[in-house]
C-alpha cells in the first residue's frame, strides 16, 4: 500500500503574529514555525497503517520555500519512508487552489492508495486544500476523520458530525482523508533516526518537473487574494456601575459579582417517564433540539 501524507510548514500561532504596517504581510523577523499539528496526526495515522500492512511504505509531501525541509525532515525522523519537496519561484503566492494543484502534480506521478491530510492548516485555517486535492486527483474524499480502518481494499471511516454526532462511512480505494486533531496520539522520534533525518537527502521537484504551467500556480493560478492582514482587535469588557439606590451592603455584593445575578434551575424529578417527556418539551422550547 502506498501511503501519501501531505504536511506544511505553519507559523506557531500560540504568540501575537506581528503584521507588517500597511502590508498584506507578517513580520518574518522573530517568528516561529513548526510542522502543522494537524498534519503531524495525518502522519501517524499513515504510519499507523504502515506498522498494520509491513509492505507498505509512507511518502510526505509539503510544498514551500527551502525553509519547509525541516517539517520533511520531521516527518523522516517520526517513520516515514520518503520526502519530496516542492518549490518553485512560480509557487510563491499559491492560495488553496493553486497549492492543491502543485500537491495533485505531484501524487500523480508518485502514485497513492491513500492520501492523508490534516483537517486543516493552524494559519489560514481554511480546511480547503484536501477536498480541493481531491477533486483534482478524482478520488473520493472524508473530511473530520476521527477514526480509520483500512481492509480488503476499502476503509470503514468515523467522522464527526456537528454537535458531537459520528457517522461511519465505506470507502474504497484509493482515497483522501483529512483528519481530525486526536484522532490518535503522535508517536516521538527515535535518536538515531532524529539524527540520521538531519543529514537525509530527498528529491526536489519544481513546476517543470511536475508538467505544470506557471499561469496554473502562485498569483497568476489564485482564485483568492489577501487584500490586507491587521492585528486582531482586542476584545474588551463594559465598565460595571453598581445601582446607586441600593445600600453600600448591596453595592459591594454588586461590584464583588461584577453585576452577575444568581441563577436559578429547576430540578425534574418524577417517574422516567414523566423525567423524560419535560426534559424533551425543556429542550425543545429552548431550541436545543
């Protein structure tokens, strides 16, 4: 089984991302970047299905700038068997659809039974690369994978569904999945292998080697574009001003609760039947159902 797992290089975002004044741009300058965490479950799932069928072997792909082989680099310590990098000038400024293509050249000519994504990148957060990978690649597609079985030549898939629902799909091969965050626990790197992943060489590919053409990829091959990024606003709270006719007692119980009133539920209680029928007409006046 050949198994592809497409990762990206993304900026940390647990710190306030710099914005370049008047630019659709961030500061480059001080940032920290790492392998998507979503990605990183992607590729243990991938190796996952490795470890169950002995001869197959796993293949990560990231497109990006020569900064993006330290995430390939990652993907080899963790297990993978191979790298390929792709990069071209022409590249620069791919939005989804022009990434999915570069992505799409490339498992073509590598060839995949199953081609892992993570659900979504932790910068733009769009979600959009795999399924438009997948139709470009004309294979079905699971989004919010939770779970994965592969066997006799189909996959038995969970994914989730809005307020906390799971479907369970069938899905023959060869096909994409995007999974979820915690749909499995990412192993660590072995030393030696940590250590050999640094000195690996692996294959570059850019637009000619793929076939494609430069009005296909980066700007020219964007259907979206930034028109300009800002800090996000800070949220701030009202000033809370107790009652001035209550006495100073009552103020200060106001000001200690920040103006919250106490509130009050009612307890069901009754034979299950009776529990049952009030708590369905609760939730179905309160529109939670």
């Amino acid at each position: 089984m050949k198994v592809v797992v497409c990762v990206a290089r993304v900026v940390d975002t647990i710190e306030p991302l710099p914005v370049k004044p008047g630019q659709a741009a961030l500061e480059e300058e001080g940032l920290r970047h790492m392998l998507n965490p979503a990605d990183e479950y992607a590729l243990e799932e991938g190796l996952r299905l490795k470890d169950r069928f002995p001869n197959s072997d796993v293949t990560a792909i990231s497109m990006g700038p020569a900064e993006s082989e330290s995430v390939l680099r990652r993907c080899l310590a963790l297990g993978a068997d191979q790298a390929l990098h792709l990069w071209d000038e022409a590249f620069r400024g791919s939005d989804t659809l022009a990434t999915a293509r570069v992505l799409a050249a490339a498992i073509r000519q590598v060839g995949a039974d199953v081609v892992l994504c993570g659900k979504r990148a932790s910068d733009g957060d769009t979600g959009q690369v795999s399924a438009q990978l997948a139709e470009l690649l004309d294979l079905p597609a699971v989004t919010s994978v939770v779970r994965l079985e592969v066997r006799d030549g189909e996959a038995l898939v969970h994914r989730r569904l809005e307020r906390g629902r799971r479907e369970v799909l069938r899905c023959p091969l060869p096909a994409l999945f995007a999974v979820e965050e915690g749909i499995n626990r990412p192993r660590y790197p072995k030393l030696r292998v940590l250590l050999r992943s640094l000195k690996a060489d692996f294959p570059h590919r850019g637009l000619a080697d793929l076939g494609l053409c430069a009005d296909e990829v980066g700007e020219a091959g964007s259907c979206a574009q930034v028109v300009s990024l800002s800090p996000p606003k800070p949220i701030t709270k009202g000033l809370f001003i107790p009652d001035s006719s209550l006495s100073p007692e009552e103020r200060w119980q106001q000001i200690v609760s920040g103006g919250m009133e106490e509130r009050h539920g009612d307890v069901i209680e009754g034979p299950p039947d009776t529990v049952a029928e009030r708590l369905a007409q609760f939730l179905t006046e309160n529109n939670f159902v």
